[in-house]
C-alpha cells in the first residue's frame, strides 16, 4: 500500500497545485480550458505515438485479454448512457460525460506503477494492451459521444457522416495511425524530432493534472452527487466485476486462457479510477467540472477498492 501510494500522491499534489494556484489567483479558472485544449488536440496525441510506435501488433494481441477489456468498457458505457436516460439527460453532453467516466480507465498515471509492483514482470505487457484499447475503442467512442450531442440539429445520416468525420480526424485517432503505421514502414524519427516529441509527451501528465485542479476551484456538487455515486462506483466496482466474469467465461468459450497475471492485470485494469482526460475532454464540451469531480473522487477512492480487488484475486489463488 505504501508502494501505491507513492506512486499515486504526485498525482494529487500536481492537482493540488492547480487548484491552490488558481484559487490565489495565479490563473484564472478560464484558463483551464485552454490547458485542457492544449492536453487533447496536441500533448495527449503526442503521448499516445510515442506510446504506441514501434510496437508490432503481435506483441500486444492476446484476444481474450483484449476482448474482455473491450466489452467491459462498452458495457459500461451502455449502463453510463442508460443512467443518464432513467436521470431524463438522454442525449446530453452529461450522458457522454458520465459513459466515459465509468468506462475510461487511467492506465498510464496509476494503472502502470500499480502493475510495476503488483506483476512487474506483466506490467508493460498488460499496459500495452491496455492503451491499444483504450486509443482504438474508448477514446473515439467517447469523442463519437460528445460529437454527436454537441452538433447541431440535422438528419441521422449527415450527423453521422460528421461524427465520423470528426472522430477520424481528431488529433488523438490521427495519432494512434500515424504510431500503428510506424512498425510496418519501417520508419523511424530523426533524433531531434524525436526529442523534442518526447519533450511534448512529458509535459501531457503533468499540464493534465494541473488542468483538472484549476478546474476543481468553484466546484459545485449539489444536483451532482447521484451522478457522481453512479460514475465512481460504477468504475470501481462494477466494471472490474464485469472484467472478472469475463476473464472466467472467456476460456470456456473457446479462447486462451489467461496466465495468472494477466487475470490479475485484467481485473485491475477494471478497477482503476477513471482516466485523467475524462475532465479535459468534458472541459471541451461544458462539463469539465464533473469530470474533473469524478476523477478525482474515482482515484482517491480506488485505494480502498482495488485493495479490495487484490484480496478477492488472492482468494482466486492468482496472487
């Protein structure tokens, strides 16, 4: 636990910086929104080539570890969307906000420092996995979502050309193409554009968490706390419950069973707190202070949930 927390506490303190910073005065809360543009459209797509160039699609294809994240995210994205519909925000730029908060997992901040302790030897392995997912399935269903309730009022066919349109040439999508088609040309960048797209990639952690602490000053619950409660606890609890079944089904299925670490990456996969762009991406489209909220309220609950997690899988005899 304290290998976690070590590993978890910066992430609190550069979002305690944002939000003692802006509340001084230091930066306004507007400014947020810039930083949070500057996280989606350049740092975070940058993060994503450099994470994902260079790997072949054979070092990270195990189908049944891939298939259960895959339909784990999607159900709860179904049952985020079907909680906004029974809350009468159908179609609302909140129903895409809370979809994405249960079913977007923050592998890189907490999840691989999580693994590097829990299965060392799987960690990169599992994280690799679990970022191919996470920028060819969840992130551009998410965008699909906030596209389609943030266009205007038109015909289905000509919105969903648009959505389309938009999630391909969104700048993280471009990314993921650009790193997938790295491998295969043979093509590597030169040393200077490598270092200073390396020096991009870095600033993306740190300028997101800073972001989502501005974004917490003037933070107002009331109205909020149900759909917190379900986008939390849906993250923590569901989701790797659903993980858990289908890494157990899977087999029986007919696929590969799973090592016994990678159950155990797939489970936690499932139980990490909500990935840290979810506020910035919702900042984009008005709804940056309940992203931010559910983040936040996501990954400091998630130490009590995942050690939780762990000694359920203990009891598996995965541990």
């Amino acid at each position: 636990m304290l290998d976690i927390l070590s590993a978890t506490v910066p992430i609190f303190l550069v979002v305690g910086l944002g939000f003692v910073t802006t509340r001084l005065g230091m930066f306004e809360r507007s400014d947020m929104s810039v930083l949070a543009r500057y996280v989606v459209k350049l740092a975070l797509p940058v993060l994503i080539f450099v994470n994902v160039a260079g790997r072949s699609l054979g070092e990270i294809l195990n189908p049944t570890y891939l298939l259960a994240y895959a339909v784990a995210a999607m159900v709860m994205v179904a049952l985020g969307l079907a909680w906004a519909a029974a809350r009468g925000v159908r179609g609302s730029v909140r129903a895409a906000t809370i979809a994405f908060a249960m079913s977007g997992t923050n592998n890189g901040f907490v999840g691989f420092p999580t693994f590097l302790i829990v299965i060392p030897a799987f960690a990169g392995l599992a994280v690799g996995m679990d970022m191919l997912v996470d920028n060819t399935l969840i992130i551009p269903v998410a965008l699909a979502l906030f596209e389609a309730v943030s266009g205007a009022a038109t015909s289905w066919a000509r919105r969903l050309r648009d959505i389309v349109v938009r999630v391909v040439t969104h700048p993280m999508v471009i990314a993921i193409i650009l790193a997938l088609l790295m491998d295969p040309l043979g093509f590597t960048l030169p040393p200077m554009i490598d270092r200073s797209v390396s020096l991009v990639a870095q600033s993306s952690s740190a300028v997101a968490l800073f972001s989502i602490g501005g974004m917490l000053v003037g933070l107002r619950l009331r109205g909020q706390l149900a759909d917190l409660a379900v986008a939390v606890g849906g993250k923590l609890l569901v989701m790797p419950a659903v993980m858990l079944g289908l890494v157990l089904v899977l087999p029986l299925l007919g696929l590969p069973d799973l090592p016994p670490e990678l159950k155990v990456a797939a489970v936690l996969t499932g139980a990490l707190p909500s990935m840290s762009i979810v506020a910035a991406v919702a900042e984009q489209h008005g709804d940056g202070e309940f992203g931010a909220a559910s983040m936040m309220l996501s990954t400091a609950v998630s130490f009590l949930t995942m050690t939780g997690w762990l000694l359920a899988m203990a009891g598996f005899g995965w541990l």
